[in-house]
C-alpha cells in the first residue's frame, strides 16, 4: 500500500482536514500543529477528533504527520526563545495525544554561529525535557538543507542529537528529499547509496516518513526552495524510485510542494500511477 498525501492548508479542523485529503486521493497528511510562524495554538474539538478518527479508519488512513512551526528553534542563542521551543513542543505534545499513535515533525533548529555542536546539544536538552514515557506520538527529526546555520544538514548530525537523548525510542527521522538533495546527498544518481548510508549512519528503522518534493536547485545547493514533482532538478523518475523503493515501504509520503489542492491531486494521481510495488 502507497500512503501518500500533502501537507493540508486547510485550518477547519481534523474531519476538514481528512475529507480534503480524501478528496485530494490521499490516505495521510501533514498540517501545522498552529500557525507556522508560532502563537498559540486553537482549542481541539473532541467532536471532531472523533469524525476525524472515523473517517481515517473508513479510509485506510494509516499515520499523520504533525509539523512544529518553523519559528521554534531549539538551538536558538535566547534563552527566551528556548524557553518558546520548549513550550511549544511540550504543548503540541499533549495535543497530539488526542490523535494517538502519530508522528510530530520538527526542524531540529539553526545554532545562529553557536557552531553545530553547540546547537546538537541544545536541541538534544530540550528533547530531554519534553519527551515522556506515556506518549504515543514519535517526535521525528526532519533532515535539512543546510541553508544558513541549520542543524541536520547531514546524517550524522541527526545522529548525533539522537544519541544525546535518554527516551530514543520516542524519536524517528523524517527525510526531506528536497532538503537531502540540497544538502548534497544524490538521490537521483545513486539512491541505494544515500539509503545505504542513513542506513549505516541512523539506522533506516528511524526513518518514519518522507516529505516529497522536487528541488528548485542543484545537487548540495543547500537552498531549500520546493519545486513541484517533475519540474525540478530531481525529477520525476527518482521520486517514483523514492516512493517505490522496498526500504521505504510503508511509510508516509507527504508532499510538501508548491501547489493548490488541485496541483496536488494531480501529483498524488500521478505518483499513484507510476508507483511500483515490490
Ligand atoms: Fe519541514
Ligand atoms: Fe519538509
Ligand atoms: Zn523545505
């Protein structure tokens, strides 16, 4: 079975989001746990969490994919707005459990000249506090472009957070194909490698979803900058390859593509068609 949607623009609620996605042919999704450039987040309806859990039953819907907003850094110089990250996390955290059993997507942060090392440790700190024995929710890192001070610009980074926090089994990664391509791993040239590579680095039973875009920009460009699939510089082709590769069966794929619901619908048909499974 392919699990793929997109990431939802729609802010009417869980059921608003799973109908558009049924919409859209999709069977997952992703949304922003509140504003993505932060503030408080809207109370959560129980009548709607449970529409919404119904529905996602009826429709095979399998994991969603939470996203943190961008402004939440956790290797932020402030301590004020540490305290913001952490805040925050511990907030979506307790929300998530409304909806057991998902993912919840972060950007690891940007060390702001603190150095990366600095940054691994502090992000790492703030996954201490806020991680608990009790949730049901994976808190994934997602892997970035490198663009500016951002932290996960490679495997190893990510690994090296991992390995500071206690509670490593409430934590996966979420590999952005856009983000790895710009941070210089060839998914397009040699995909077995760079999965031969996390695989080695992370370990691939950490990788819990993919967001699936194409990229504006070349091979470690380290820009971030989303194309639609097909009209970038990885193309289609590689990204069937991606969805159709036997290590990432069964994982959500959320597109996080510059596009509309109907944009999107094209892509999820599209990538439906040419999906191989093995
Ligand atoms: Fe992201
Ligand atoms: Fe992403
Ligand atoms: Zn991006």
């Amino acid at each position: 079975m392919l699990y793929i949607g997109n990431h939802t623009t729609s802010s009417k609620g869980y059921a608003a989001m799973a109908r558009q996605m049924i919409k859209n042919g999709g069977n997952t999704f992703a949304f922003f746990t509140r504003n993505p450039r932060g503030g408080k987040a809207k109370n959560i309806d129980e009548k709607d969490v449970a529409k919404f859990l119904e529905l996602s039953k009826e429709n095979e819907f399998e994991k969603i994919v939470a996203h943190a907003p961008y402004t939440m850094n956790c290797a932020a110089a402030r301590e004020d707005l540490r305290e913001f990250a952490r805040e925050t996390m511990k907030d979506d955290l307790k929300r998530m459990e409304y909806t057991p059993g998902n993912y919840y997507n972060f950007h690891p942060g940007s060390h702001v000249g603190q150095g990366s090392e600095a940054g691994i440790a502090k992000i790492a700190e703030i996954l201490n506090d806020v991680l608990t024995e009790e949730q049901s929710t994976t808190v994934l890192l997602e892997t970035m472009a490198g663009k500016g001070s951002e932290v996960g610009r490679s495997f190893q980074e990510i690994r090296a957070i991992i390995d500071l926090v206690d509670r490593k089994d409430k934590l996966g990664v979420c590999l952005d194909t856009c983000h790895v391509w710009d941070g210089g791993y060839d998914i397009v040239g040699n995909l077995d490698g760079v999965l031969k590579e996390f695989d080695e680095v992370i370990g691939l039973g950490r990788l819990k979803a993919v967001h699936l875009n194409d990229s504006m920009n070349g091979l470690g460009s380290h820009k971030d900058r989303h194309a639609p699939i097909g009209e970038g510089c990885i193309g289609l082709e590689a990204l069937v390859r991606v969805i159709s590769h036997p290590a990432l069966k069964g994982i959500p794929f959320i597109l996080e593509t510059p596009n509309d619901d109907e944009g999107w619908t094209k892509e999820i048909a599209l990538l439906r068609e040419r999906y191989q499974e093995v």
